[in-house]
C-alpha cells in the first residue's frame, strides 16, 4: 500500500511549517531513515525522514508551502512492489490514479476569515480556499493570509545551503544594474519573523528597564590561562568564559530569587531550579538553547553543553526542548565587538545579563591607576516584578563572583 509522507507533530506553540527543501526528486528511490524533507518553523527546522525504503512518488507540498501538523506532505510507493496497489478513490491515504477519471467535486463553502483578515484577501483577491487557515473552527486568520503570500511569492527558491535558508539567501545584483541602485526583495524566514514577533511582544507588554556595572576580568583571564591546557585535556573542551559567567548567574539567582521569577496573570511563579538561556547567534537569526539545572552542573559540563547547542544551532539541528522554557538569559554581544547594549529580555522571563567586549581601560586600584582588562555588564529586567534595588544588587554580587572566583567556591 502506497504510504503517506506527512508533517510530524508539532508543539502547541506552533501553529505550522514551511516546505524549506526536498532533499530527493519524484522517482528517486529512499531509503528508510534518510531524510526526505526539511521543514522550517518559527524555531528549528525538522528533517522529515522516510518511513521505509521506496521510492518518492507524488510530491503535494511544494518547496515554500505552509503546512500543518498531519498534512501529507508526499506519497511513497514502498520498495518491492512494482504492481501499483488498488488505491480506493476518496480514501485520505490514497492519492489518486494517474489519469484515473475523478468524480466531480462538491461545492466548496467559502471559509470562516476572522475581520482582520477579510479585508486583506478581498483587496488582494485571494481564494480563501486555497488559504490553509488555522484559526478556531477553521477560520482564516491574518497571519494565515500572510503566510500564503510569503509562500505565493516565493516562485523560485535557490538551491539549499545547509546553513542559510532559501528565503534569506541574497543573489548577486543582475549584469549592467548600479550598485548604488540595486535592491532585491526576500521574505522573512519564520524564525526571523518569529524574533521579530517576540521582540515587539517584550517592549510592549513589560516595563522593562536596564542597569549597568563594570567588572575586572583580570583574575578570571589569569585562571584560563593557567589552567587552560590541564582543563583541556581532563575534560576534552575548551575552558571559556560563558561557564564563569553562568556559574556567578545562579549565585545571584539564589541570593535574589525574584528575577528567576515570571509573571503569569496576575500571579508571580517562583521558580527553584536554574535553567539559563545561552544566546546563539546563527546565520538564520538568534537563538536561545536553554542549559538545564546550571547550579548542578561543573564548568566543564557547562562548557561541554554551549559548545553542542553552536554546534547544533549552525547545522540547524537544535531541538524544540533544547529551545523551551528556560528562567533566565545570557547573551554576549562582545564577540561582535559590543562594547556596550541594552538586550532584551526573552518572555516570559524577567530579565537577561548582557556581556560585552573586554577592553583594557585606566582605572583606579588602591590609589593608583592602572591599565585593568574591563568589561561593562547591563542587566535588562521587567520593572513590574523587580526592583532596581534587587536589579542593581544583583549585578552587584556577579561582578563579585567574577571578580572574586572564590566566592563561587566558598558561597560568601
């Protein structure tokens, strides 16, 4: 029997997918396992393997498509069966016969759209059926319309590179055009959307405000490279910074509990684990896997954790999980250069620790100046839960910690 190629389940925070590239062409055989499709959401993007060994018979989602959880997205003719099976007409799993006459089809009802999305569909005159809707008891909604037109324009996407998708990659201008005058239009992928989405979503429904300190990373600079080659080759990953900065993160979360809260309604959620956002900026968008229960893990586990989820984030193969949740976030605009930002914090949490570039500055020691190895530090937070003394005292005791590596140690 010829099997159907459908989209796997999906979370409940995602509404659909969309067809970023077919890895095999019709008549292709495949083998069980191997990846057929490849499917960007607002997140990550899902391989779609092969149920079994066969070959790729009928392709009914194009490249660009906006799929749903269950929608078939392909039919395979499984290997060994060169006699085509009886396919029933009408049956869901069956596509039809090639040149087979087609019963007429019944009328259809013109779908349910939501008032934000009427207007748009009669002055562009769309087809509301040919609109995958995904709204409550099938109705079209606006964003459903705009991902039809993302996927409508999208006439003739370019070949896949495994870390830039079709939608973001930039042709060169045409021959005889001026560079001064060139431009070309591309449409956002769904994670860049979905940034852009949660970024306006932050600034519009929290109070957020952003206080700043400075730390002398002198004696965490003098602790790498001191230990840096025995760290190495115990534990067989290199001994950054991002795992002293998570480590000073949970002490301060432990001391101020209050900023690894949320707000939900009108009720605050304490939260007793350490679960930290790393920021990880991929040619796709930024990214945010979260590592769980920091305050159980060593530098080395720590170290270990960031260096899969960049590894995981360039190929495009971070999973839902290793994206979800998460109570606090790091993100380190230094290795671009920052010398100093103000991030946004990542609903629904309630605050982010920014990390800048390390610059050597004069600064006052014991009465004396000297050049310091310096980093500004900004603590982006949510003024409806916290305060700016907790805020400020907060940045306080990781400029302490880090300052002070001991005091990790020792607990003071």
């Amino acid at each position: 029997m010829t099997l159907a190629l459908r989209v796997p389940p999906l979370p409940e925070s995602i509404a659909d997918a969309r067809v970023l590239s077919w890895r095999k062409r019709l008549g292709e055989p495949v083998s069980a396992g191997e990846t057929l499709v490849e499917l960007e959401t607002d997140k990550v993007i899902l391989d779609v393997p092969a149920p079994q060994d066969g070959v790729l018979e009928r392709i009914l989602a194009k490249e660009g498509a906006v799929v749903s959880a269950d929608e078939v997205l392909a039919w395979l003719e499984p290997a060994g069966r060169p006699d085509r099976p009886d396919r029933r007409a009408g049956t869901p799993d069956s596509p039809p016969e090639d040149g087979a006459p087609q019963p007429p089809a019944a009328p259809q009802k013109t779908p349910h759209m939501t008032p934000s999305a009427r207007p748009l569909i009669d002055a562009l005159g769309l087809d509301p059926s040919a609109i995958t809707s995904s709204g409550r008891d099938g109705r079209i909604q606006k964003s459903d319309v705009m991902a039809y037109l993302d996927a409508r324009d999208q006439e003739a996407p370019p070949q896949h590179s495994e870390l830039i998708p079709p939608q973001e990659t930039i042709s060169p201008p045409p021959a005889g055009s001026s560079p001064r005058r060139w431009e070309q239009r591309v449409p956002m992928t769904r994670l860049r959307a979905r940034i852009a989405e949660r970024l306006v979503e932050a600034q519009r429904q929290a109070a957020l405000l952003t206080t700043f300190n400075e730390v002398n990373m002198r004696t965490i600079q003098e602790l790498r490279a001191r230990h840096q080659d025995s760290f190495r080759q115990r534990h067989g990953v290199r001994l950054g910074l991002m795992s002293f900065f998570v480590k000073a993160a949970v002490e301060a979360l432990k001391r101020f509990p209050v900023l690894n809260a949320a707000i939900d309604g009108n009720d605050i959620v304490y939260r007793g684990y350490y679960d930290i956002g790393i920021a990880i900026s991929t040619p796709r968008g930024l990214v945010v896997p979260v590592l769980r229960n920091c305050d159980q893990l060593s530098l080395a586990e720590i170290e270990r954790g960031i260096a899969e989820f960049a590894q995981k984030a360039k190929s495009g193969s971070l999973s839902f999980d290793e994206l979800s949740g998460g109570t606090f976030s790091i993100t380190n605009g230094g290795v671009f250069g920052s010398l100093l930002s103000t991030p946004i914090v990542n609903p629904p949490q309630s605050a982010i620790l920014g990390m800048h570039r390390i610059q050597d500055r004069p600064i006052a020691d014991q009465g004396q100046v000297v050049i310091a190895p310096m980093m500004y530090l900004a603590l982006t937070y949510d003024h409806r839960l916290i305060d700016g003394r907790e805020a400020v005292q907060f940045l306080v005791t990781i400029k302490d910690c880090l300052e002070d590596p001991t005091r990790l140690l020792l607990g003071v």
